[in-house]
C-alpha cells in the first residue's frame, strides 16, 4: 500500500454536485464551465493548422508567434512587456501553471499565504510540496480583506502569498487599495506573489481588472496565470499560460519541462492569430454583466438579498434568513427537492466553515438562468412559509 500524501483531499465538491445535478435532473448552475458555443472561427482556425500539418510537439515554453502577441498584449494592457523568450510559459490550462508554479517556488517548512474562501487547487499543490498553508479569511458580506491580519500572518518562513482577481468563488476584485495594501506587506521580504488573473476580462461596474503587472515593484516578484478556456468559453482545451520575471521563469520551466513538456500544437497556432482580434476577448465583460444582471435581477425580484458580484461568472448568495441548515445541508437538498445544483461556500474553506453562502455560475443560457431562478423561487417561498409558522 502507498502512504497519502494528500491524505485529505476527497472528490471534487464540482465532480459531487454535477453527478447528483444529473441524478435528480437539477439545472446545474455549479460546475463553472460556460455554457456557450465557441468561435466558428477559432474552430476553423484549430482545422486550418492541423490540415496544414502543424501536429507535433510545439517548442517546450510555447508556439513563439503565441508568446509574441501574449507580450504584445500585456504591454498594451497593463504597461509592462514581459520578454516572449524568457518570460512567458505556454501551460496545459492555468492549473498546471499555478502547479508548476508552486512547485517551483515551496520547499518543506515554507508557509503559503491563501484567502479564504479559496479556488480548491492552491493548497494541495502546497500540501505536496511540503509546504505549509496559512489560511486568512475574506471578510464577508463584501469578502474584503484585512491587511492588518495578514501582516501579522507573515513570518520569516512565508515564502509565497496566492492571490486571485477577480476572485472565485466570490466574484470580489482587488481593488488599488488592496494593491498599495499588498506591496507594504511585501516590501523588505523575500516573500513571492502569486497571481491568478484567469478571470482578467470579466470585471464589471466600469471597475478595472488590477492586474499584478501594473505595479512594478509587485511584478518583479510575481507570477501572474492565466487561461484561455475563460477568455474563449473553452475550458475543456486546456490551454492557459504563466508570465515572470527571467530568475523566475527559468525555474518554473524546468519543471514545465518534466510535467507535459508541451502544450497541444494546433491550438496555440490557432490562438496566436485569434488574438489578435481585441474585440473577442474586451466584450466578455458586457457579456458576462448582462448574465449577472439577468440572474441578480430574478433573484432580487424573489426577495433574496443579493451582493452582487464585481467579476467571475459566479454570484454568492447568502441563505442566512432562511434557513438554519448548513450551507452544505441546503446545497443538498435543493437538488433533491427543487431541482436546482449551486457549491456551497463551505466547499472553499479548509475547515469547512459554514458561511450559509452558496455559489452560483451564471455563464449559462438565459432559458437555463430562468429554470434556475424558478426553482429557487420555489424554495424561497417554501423556507418563507415555514418561517412565518413560527
Ligand atoms: C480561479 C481559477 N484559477 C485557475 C483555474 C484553472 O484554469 P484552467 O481551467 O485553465 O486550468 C480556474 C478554473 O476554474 C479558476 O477558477
């Protein structure tokens, strides 16, 4: 028998609802995959390159023509140029990104700073690496957070701090406080930072992304990741990228190099040319505001008291009022009862810790965003009538 080294880690809490979405019939609003077409475009594209031959293995950092418009494009949007050559990193999808990443930088005994509630793959890819994560918790209902707290979180052995905006599953941007915030608790450390911006292009209320590389004493010590599966509605390629300075990319590519060497051919051909149409990807921010608007708007008509989210494709929604379950109680039964699948909140955080807040992915068709707000209409007057025989 082997011994776990991730002796806690269970299935996917998006694997558990989406297998209990399709046994109950829900509409599953949990997973978050967008549910749209692609570009007829991109696909004739991906066909044009593989009809023309280009099927082997691409260079191991990336096409170059990818990693030239990549450099062109953040130059342009965020004012630094990261060098195609050295600086940028072709992945399987932001996941091996920030896992080749953390597994560059986190060595046994080093502590990792995560906000809580957390996307799910940070602190194992930490766990593996001997490292040690060291939780802070988003303050709700705005999920901002403190920056006193964090400052006292830091110790001799942090070695990296993981932020992620716009943020999932909350749907919170960092603003330029939290930035200037960042930097003071960086300054005069050899602290690392790293930066899951896959959401970039879907920031709403007229507010900016605040992309890491805008601030340059941040930058120099970051590594900033991204995936094309959100920019594309493509989440099943698996094609993202990492950017950093030199000293730290020519580290991350040495492990890049022993965990898939290469990413799909084709696709980064096709990319390299799709790209270059800013529109495609500068129009996800109105496409994604009209969904979140679509659904908050149902939902406030409900009577439910929405926070609405500044970015991401997912919508909190506390359940506080209406309910003495935990979170993870209600997610349950508004499966097998209403017909309806949302993660709760819980799900997020390393002690399970039960905020009665549950998630819902709004990149879905309007007909699908209406079934969901109908069966939540549905619970809604349920939970009401049984609070008001009290
Ligand atoms: C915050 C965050 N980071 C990284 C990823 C992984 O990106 P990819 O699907 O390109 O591996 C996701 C995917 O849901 C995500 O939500």
């Amino acid at each position: 028998m082997i011994k776990s080294k991730v002796p806690n880690i269970k299935t996917s809490i998006f694997a558990v609802m989406t297998s209990m979405a399709k046994e109950y019939n829900a509409v599953n609003l949990s997973q978050g995959f967008p549910d749209f077409q692609i570009s007829n475009d991109l696909i004739s594209l991906v066909n044009k390159y593989m009809s023309e031959g280009f099927n082997q293995y691409a260079p191991m950092p990336g096409v170059p023509e990818l990693r030239n418009e990549l450099s062109k494009k953040t130059e342009k949007q965020y004012s630094r140029k990261y060098n195609p050559d050295t600086e940028i990193t072709i992945t399987a999808g932001g996941t091996q990104a920030l896992h080749s990443a953390i597994s560059t930088i986190v060595r046994e005994g080093d502590e990792v700073i995560i906000f809580e509630p957390a996307y799910d793959s940070y602190a194992p890819v930490v766990k593996l690496n001997g490292g040690r994560p060291v939780y802070i918790k988003l303050k709700q209902p705005d999920y901002l957070i403190d920056w006193e707290e964090v400052n006292k979180g830091v110790n001799s052995n942090t070695r990296l701090i993981i932020i992620n905006t716009p943020h999932n599953p909350t749907g919170k941007v960092f603003s330029e406080e939290d930035m200037i915030s960042l930097k003071k608790v960086v300054s005069g450390t050899n602290i690392l930072i790293l930066s899951d911006e896959v959401y970039e292009h879907i920031v709403f209320d007229g507010k900016n992304h605040n992309s890491i590389a805008k601030y340059p004493e941040l930058a120099d010590r970051s590594i900033l990741v991204y995936s094309f599966g959100k920019m594309y509605h493509a989440t099943g390629w698996k094609v993202g990228y990492c950017m950093a300075p030199e000293k730290i990319m020519s580290e991350i590519r040495k492990v890049h190099q022993f965990t898939v060497f290469a990413v799909n051919t084709p696709v980064q051909y096709a990319l390299a040319e799709f790209i270059k149409r800013e529109e495609e990807y500068l129009s996800l921010s109105d496409f994604y505001q009209e969904k979140r608007d679509f659904f908050n708007d149902m939902l406030t008509k409900i009577g439910f008291d929405v926070v609405p989210a500044s970015g991401t494709y997912f919508q909190a929604v506390n359940f506080n009022t209406l309910t003495d379950e935990t979170d993870f109680q209600l997610a349950e039964r508004l499966v097998k009862k209403f017909g309806i699948a949302a993660v709760p909140m819980s799900s997020f955080y390393h002690n399970d810790e039960n905020t009665k807040t549950l998630r819902f992915c709004f990149a879905k068709t309007d007909d699908i965003l209406e079934q969901a707000a109908e069966r939540l209409e549905n619970f809604y007057s349920q939970a009401k009538k049984q609070l008001n025989l009290f």
